[in-house]
C-alpha cells in the first residue's frame, strides 16, 4: 500500500464500539480517539463530533497564526485557545456562532502583529475555518500577554 500524502489526501476509518452511538477513529499512524454522544443516545464515552470540531478550528487558526508570528520574527513562548460554540435550537442543531479566545504569550508581539497574523489565517491558510467560513458566525478574541 502506497503512502498517503497527507497535504493532498487525508484517510480515517471509523469502528462502531457498542450498540448506541460510540465509534473509535483513527488514522493509519496516530493514536485512536473515542467519539461518542450523550445520553441516552450515547454513553458519554468520548468526544462529540461538534467537541472535535471546536478542537479542529481551534488548532488550525492556532497553527496558523504561530506559523505567522514565527515568520515575522516573533518570539513566542506559548499560545492559549479556548473555543465556545453555540448550537441552534432547531434541528440539525449544529454551530450558530462559534467564539474563539487567543492568548499569545509573547515579549514582542504586539496586538496589531496578532491582529495581522489572525486575519491572514482566517482569509487564506486555515482550511477548517474556510469549511465553516459562511455557515456559521466565527469570532475571534486575542490578546498577548508577556
């Protein structure tokens, strides 16, 4: 079997692990990760897919944005995110807003390097927000703290 090249083509599969709603994911080479739903659908044995979602969006602008601070010379010791999201009342109860928080941890960085820095990965490197980007009402917190 012929490797994947994961910046072109991504494969995970997906195991039903009871009777209700609870799967194990995984990709060929990572650990697997328990999804599940609340009860009494689920069990509560793992993350909801909407959880892996928020956990998604979260990572992708966070990667975007140190990846972005790093080429304009900055120094960062660590970035802090938090991810809210709201559902909708109606069915599909998916995401109406989703809020994410960002701390970067950063003696030279400043609010308008981090402001920069956002918005490029929200225009053009973060491809999990450019999925959402039009569906749901995305907003971005952040602030730097030395």
């Amino acid at each position: 079997m012929t490797a994947i090249d994961k910046s072109k083509e991504l494969h995970v599969s997906l195991k039903t692990m009871n009777d209700k709603l609870h799967f194990m994911g995984r990709t060929d080479d990572q650990n697997p990760v328990s999804i599940d739903y609340t009860p009494p659908l689920g069990d509560n044995l793992g993350y909801t897919s909407l959880e892996l979602l928020l956990l998604s969006l979260g990572s992708c602008i966070g990667s975007a944005v140190l990846v972005l601070l790093r080429k304009m010379g900055k120094t960062v010791r660590g970035l802090e995110i938090e991810a809210d999201g709201i559902r909708r009342q109606e069915h599909p109860t998916s995401f109406s807003s989703i809020t994410l928080t960002l701390v970067v941890n950063s003696p030279d960085t400043t609010e308008a390097d981090l402001d920069r820095a956002v918005g490029l990965a929200d225009e053009k490197l973060c491809p999990v927000y450019a999925m959402i980007k039009g569906n749901v009402e995305v907003i971005v917190k952040r602030s730097v703290s030395a």
